[in-house]
C-alpha cells in the first residue's frame, strides 16, 4: 500500500467527511509535497509522518486553547484518531 498516493475522496467537513484513516494518508502525502530550502522533496515517509502529526497536534492545541467550548467531543475525538492512523501508518 502506498501511503503517499493522492487521496481523491476529500469530502467536505461535515456528517460525509473522510474516515480518520483516509485524512490520515492525505495529511501524509500532502506533507510529502513539502520541499526544503534547495527546492527538493525529502522522501522519507517516517518525516512526512512525523509532519503530519504536528499538524493534528496544532490543530487539537488551537482548538483547545483559541475556541475551548467550540471543539466538540466528536471533533477532537476525531482528530485524536487521525493522530493514531498516521502513527500505525
């Protein structure tokens, strides 16, 4: 299974948003996409990953600190298991 393949199923975020895992992947390749300061694509997934879990982890961080009763259970239960797809990707 390749993790860095374009997920072309984004749904809007509502009731028919993507499952945890497919977010998980697309927060993956999107990382992937990333170049560094010579304008090249690093291609170690285990970076793209780790990427890809700081972003969740702003996400969860300004949800809780910025909009604390905004974020709802279902909303940073949602995050949180997109943070544990990425990890057992």
């Amino acid at each position: 299974m390749n993790i860095l393949k374009k997920n072309t199923t984004t749904k809007p975020l509502n009731q028919n948003r993507m499952k945890a895992k497919e977010k998980a992947k697309e927060l993956v390749y999107e990382m992937s996409l990333a170049t560094d300061e010579y304008g090249y694509i690093n291609t170690n997934v285990h970076r793209h990953k780790q990427c890809a879990i700081i972003a969740v982890n702003e996400i969860l961080d300004i949800a809780y600190w910025e909009y604390m009763e905004s974020m709802g259970e279902k909303e940073k239960e949602y995050w949180e298991e997109v943070k544990q797809e990425i990890i057992n990707l």
